[in-house]
C-alpha cells in the first residue's frame, strides 16, 4: 500500500472522525426513512384521499421518489462547493437543508385542510430532502476515507454506512412505539390518534438531531488530503467538468454498480412493509398481501435492520483483507439469486418466523453490498474531484435504483399476491451492478492522498 503510518492525519480524531461521520447520516437517514414510512402508512389517505387505494399508494410513493431525482442535483450543489471550499462547510450546509425540510413536512397541512396545496407542499419539501441528502453521503465518506489509517479505509468507509440501520432503527423504533400508544383513528376530533398528530411527531423530533449533529460536525478540521489540494493550488473552477473529461468511465460504471444495492435496500424497506401488511383478502381496487398487522411487521424489520449494521462492518473489514472486488463479486452474485427467491420465500411467508428470515437474509445481503461502497466509492476519483465524482455516481445510481424500485414493485405486484415479477427485476438489477463491477480495477491500494486529475483541465 501506499500510506504507511497507521496514525490518523493530524487535527482529527480517531474517534472524532467516527462520531462525525456517522451521525450526520444517521440523521439525513432517520429523516428520509420517516418519509419511506409515512409514505406507506399515512400519507396515501391523508395527502390522496380522492384515490383508489393503489392510485393513492402510487401517488404517495411518486413524492417518495422525487427525493431521489433531487439527489443528483443536490451531489452536483454539495460535490461542487465541497470540492472547491472543504468538506466540513458543506457538510454542514447539506445536513441544515435536510433537517430544516424534515421538520417543515411535520408541519404540513393535509388534503382535509388545504386541499391540493397538502399534497403539492409534501412534494417540495421531499424534494428539497433529496437536495440535502444528495450532498452528504459523500461529504461524510469523504470524511472518514481521507482520515482513515493506513490499511483501514474500508472499515473507515463503511462507518458513515452504518447511518442507513442507525437512522432506519431510529424512524421504525419511533413509528413502533407511536402506533403502539396512540390509536390509528378515532371518531372523537378531541382524541390524539396517529392520523391525526402522531406521524408529525417523528419529523418534529428531527430538529434536535440536527443541532446535535451540527455541533459534532463543527468540530472537525478540515482533511488534509483536501488541505493539500488547496495548498498545490489544484482546486477545480468547475470540478463536474472536470469529472466528466477525466473520469468519464468510472462515473458511468460506479453508477450501474450502485443500481443493484439502492434497489435491494428500498425492496427490503418500502416495499416489504406494503406488501406485509397488505390484507389476504383485500377488497376491491387493493393487491392481496400478508395480513400482518403495521407493529409486528415494523418489529420484524427492526430486528433485520440489526444484521444490516453488523454487516455493513463486516464487509468493511472484508473489503480491506481481501479487496473491494473479491468481497462484492459473490456479495452481488447472491443478490441476483436472492431476487430469484423473492417470491417462493416472501410470498410464503405468513408466519412471524417466515418474514424474519426473508428479512434477515435480505438486509444481511444489503449490509454486505452496502459497507465496501464507502471506500470504492471515493477510490475511483482522484483527491480534487473526489467530492462530485462519489456524490453522482451514489446518488445517479439512487436514480436509477431507488427512485423507481417501490413504484415499479406495485406495479409488477399482482392482485393475486404473486411477486415473482418484482424478484426479476431485483435480479436484473443484480446482473446489471455484476457487469459494472467486473469491469472496475480494485482500488484498495491506490494512493488516495495524492492521486489528482489533470491539473490542465478546468
């Protein structure tokens, strides 16, 4: 390897490095995935009451996906300035757009109220979310790869990863106890149900995890593989152009590489809590599902999200010994087959053990394919386009991945219950991220502090 000392650059903390980093999206996170389950639980009635029950799921999930078609604006604002200015600015910034539009959706008016503005306002403050998060995935990635110790950088790396579990056991933990304690509807106007004030409460929460998360982020230095750009004056005037003219290839390949684990993940989330809790007898207009009541099925994906977060580690500590690529190649190629098995487990399992080991199986997957891209991510550009190059291809591949997964999921969801369609497409996606990470060089040894682009180019 290149680096040689396994002491942390000077100005940061080990420790520092891995409070900071990993808060910031556990934050943004716990922020998006309270929508995710909102989305499915309350918004289709409270924001689309004049719909069918599938046209109103379909419109709620729509505004789930704007979020992702804001992020690769957001990575283009963020990645641009955290390129040019420093990462901690901008991490900061990314973290205040998302807490502040979090907490402004807990304070919407519904459709009952406002009528279509409800609706139109919940659109732009989840695209304003997708803003936020487009700039901090990478921020805090970048944050913990450029002050990793040497030999370290894929457990670094996958330590801002552990934000998705963090944030999900947070907004499920909430949403669990929330529908636990209050009831979900109530004739009397003077009674607090979960329709009417519960659901706000989780995205009112999010204004103290901001502050919390601003102060932590605050406090750190500047990294010096950034700082070293700035001293050799390599700082690019416009680092997209830069990306696109250098690192052209790595742009596209990373993005098809993402598409598979965005898919997965919003599959195992979104999707499963839909069809779970689906009725098996449904009445007109509805797809059959489950039967499983909201609380017992947010529990089965607590206790999933459990073993996301411990191998979301596990493969960090792979992606070191053995490298990036020998650790996602099998990691991926079990992904396609997993879609294979989405029907004749998932479909079959109406019993509490049943789920759980979907659930677990899935999300094991999702944590294994998910860690190494904290490091391989930031590895594929060099030190002066590191910010912008990682923010689009995570969040390009959001797009193609995320964006689309729950819509096309009920749309490929039979009425009957049959889901073999919704497998399929999981597994194309899988053959899909294969190709792009067969076609990539491992990056585990490159030498990441001093690696730069053209120094000629804008």
């Amino acid at each position: 390897m290149a680096e040689q000392t396994l002491s942390a650059p000077p100005g940061n903390r080990r420790s520092r490095v891995v409070v900071a980093s990993s808060i910031g999206t556990s934050i943004e996170f716990y922020d998006f995935y309270i929508y995710g389950l909102a989305a499915v639980l309350v918004f289709p009635d409270l924001f689309f009451p004049n719909e069918s029950p599938v046209a109103a799921q379909l419109s709620s999930f729509a505004t789930f996906a704007l979020a992702f078609l804001a992020r690769p604006i957001g990575s283009l604002i963020f990645g641009h300035f955290g390129d040019r200015i420093g990462r901690k600015r901008t991490l900061v910034a990314s973290l205040l757009i998302m807490g502040t539009a979090t907490v402004l959706i807990g304070c919407l008016p519904t459709y009952a109220t406002a009528g279509l503005w409800a609706p139109g306002l919940l659109a732009l403050l989840r695209f304003v979310q997708g803003v936020g998060l487009g700039g901090e995935w990478s921020g805090a990635a970048l944050l913990a790869t450029e002050n990793a110790p040497a030999g370290r950088r894929g457990l670094f790396g996958s330590v801002p990863q552990l934000g998705a579990p963090i944030g999900f056991l947070l907004a499920n933990g909430t949403f669990l106890v929330l529908t636990t304690v209050l009831p979900a509807h109530s004739g009397d106007p003077h009674v607090l149900t979960f329709e009417s004030v519960g659901w706000r409460i989780p995205f009112l929460l999010s204004a103290v995890l901001v502050i919390v998360g601003l102060y932590v982020r605050w406090q750190i230095a500047e990294s010096e593989a950034f700082a070293g750009v700035a001293r050799e004056q390599n700082i690019a005037r416009v680092p997209l152009v830069r990306v696109v003219r250098t690192n052209s290839r790595a742009l596209i390949l990373g993005t098809m590489l993402c598409v598979s684990t965005y898919v997965l993940f919003y599959f195992m989330t979104a999707f499963t809590l839909t069809y779970a809790t689906a009725a098996v007898d449904p009445p007109a207009g509805a797809k059959a599902g489950l039967g499983f009541e909201r609380t017992t099925f947010l529990a089965i994906l607590l206790v999933g999200v459990v073993f996301f977060g411990i191998f979301t580690l596990v493969s960090g500590v792979l992606a070191d010994r053995l490298g990036r690529r020998r650790t996602l190649i099998p990691t991926i190629a079990a992904v396609t087959i997993f879609g294979l098995l989405f029907d004749p487990w998932f479909a079959g399992a109406y019993s509490v053990p049943a789920g759980l080991s979907f659930v677990i199986g899935g999300l094991t997957l999702m944590g294994l394919s998910y860690g190494p891209m904290g490091s391989l991510l930031p590895e594929l550009f060099p030190v002066d386009i590191r910010y912008t190059g990682s923010a689009l291809v995570y969040n390009l591949g959001s797009v193609l991945g995320a964006s689309l997964a729950p819509i096309v999921a009920v749309a490929l969801w039979r009425a009957d219950g049959s889901i073999v369609r919704v497998g399929l497409y999981l597994s194309a996606a899988g053959v899909l991220s294969l190709l792009a990470l067969l076609a990539l060089p491992e990056t585990r040894d490159r030498d990441f502090a001093a690696q730069t682009a053209a120094r000629t180019l804008p």
